[in-house]
C-alpha cells in the first residue's frame, strides 16, 4: 500500500510540473518581437519625400543669365558681336557648347535638317547652342574652312543665357571636293569644337 502511495505521488508530481509553462517561452517570445523591430526599423527612418535631394539641375542664378534673344544670321562680323568679346580673363566660367550641327538651313532659329554630307555649291550653315553663365555678354568666333584653306570666318555673339543659338553659313564653290570644316573657339582662344563635313557631288 505505501508502494502504492508513492507511485501515486509521483505520477501527480509528474503530471504538475509537465503543465507547469516553460522558462524560455518569454526569451523566444522576445528575440522574434526584436527581430521584427529591426526589420522595419529601416522603413521608419527612411525620408520623407521632401527630404530627398532633387536629381534636377539647379536652376541658373538671375545674376548669370537673362532671357534669349539670339544673334540673327550674318555673312560678316558684326559690330555688336564684335562689342560683346570679353577681354583675356581667367576667372570667367567657360562657354559650354550644348549641341552643333551642320544643316541645309536654319528655320525658327533652329537646324533645319542635319547634313552627314555638303554638295559642291552648296550653302552649309553651322548651327550651335550654347550656354554662358560667365556673368557677362561674349562671342565666339566660327572659322570655316575647305581642306585645310580657311574660307570664312564670323564672329557670333553669346548673350547670357543657358541656351543661346547662334549659326553662321558659308557657300561651298562648285569645283570644291574633300571636306569642310568648322573650328569654334571663344573669346578667350579656346577651341570649344571642331568637326568635319565631307563635300561630295551628286551621282
């Protein structure tokens, strides 16, 4: 009987610490909430909208630039380009040429259509914008040239802008063959481009 009485004990004893909730219950229970936590603590810090930079470029300061008002077309140079030339100063920002073409004619101030080849005979204007944020009025100067012989060359004013067109134009002879080029320097004697044209006669 006391056998018994033990056996029973110890089956109840078995039976209550069994039911009895486990001490690391509460440790998972914490390690998954901090988990959780460091999860989406990224999204909780992340910027609003606002705080973003803009990839936009900055707009020009007023100072810099004034409103477009391109040079018109001219055979010769002309005394207000001339006028606009900044004496030899190496503070001034430089003149960023944006695009230039050779084109078949210039309409509404802009490039016509773009020519991969000129015709003997041919009327090949040059076609350029760019952008002066020097502070100030500049010029460039266009020299055109047909294999090497310099043919004409114009001086363009750059008013303050951040997209100026300007272009010049010169009339290719009808024996000439081989290629034309536009060499664009500033008025600081930097050359800002160089670019070729074949002359080729129609088949």
């Amino acid at each position: 009987m006391m056998i018994l009485n033990r056996l029973c004990f110890a089956a109840i004893l078995f039976l209550l610490l069994a039911c009895e909730p486990s001490a690391g219950t509460p440790a998972f229970a914490s390690t998954a909430s901090a988990s959780a936590s460091a999860v989406q603590a990224p999204v909780a810090s992340a910027p609003a909208p606002s705080q973003v930079p803009s990839s936009e470029p900055s707009a020009p300061a007023p100072s810099e630039l004034e409103t477009v008002d391109d040079e018109p077309d001219a055979a010769e140079p002309s005394a207000a380009a001339k006028a606009a030339c900044a004496p030899k100063d190496p503070t001034l920002k430089p003149l960023d040429i944006l695009r230039f073409a050779f084109t078949d004619s210039v309409e509404g101030k802009d490039a016509r259509v773009n020519l991969s080849v000129a015709r003997p005979g041919q009327r090949v204007h040059t076609h350029i914008v760019l952008r002066n944020r020097s502070g100030r009025e500049r010029c460039i100067t266009i020299e055109l040239r047909v294999n090497g012989k310099s043919r004409t060359t114009l001086t363009q004013k750059v008013g303050r802008s951040w997209s100026w067109r300007t272009w010049g134009y010169n009339t290719l002879r009808q024996d000439d063959r081989g290629k034309l080029e536009a060499i664009v320097r500033d008025d600081q004697g930097k050359e800002l481009q160089r670019r070729e044209l074949p002359i080729v006669p129609a088949t």
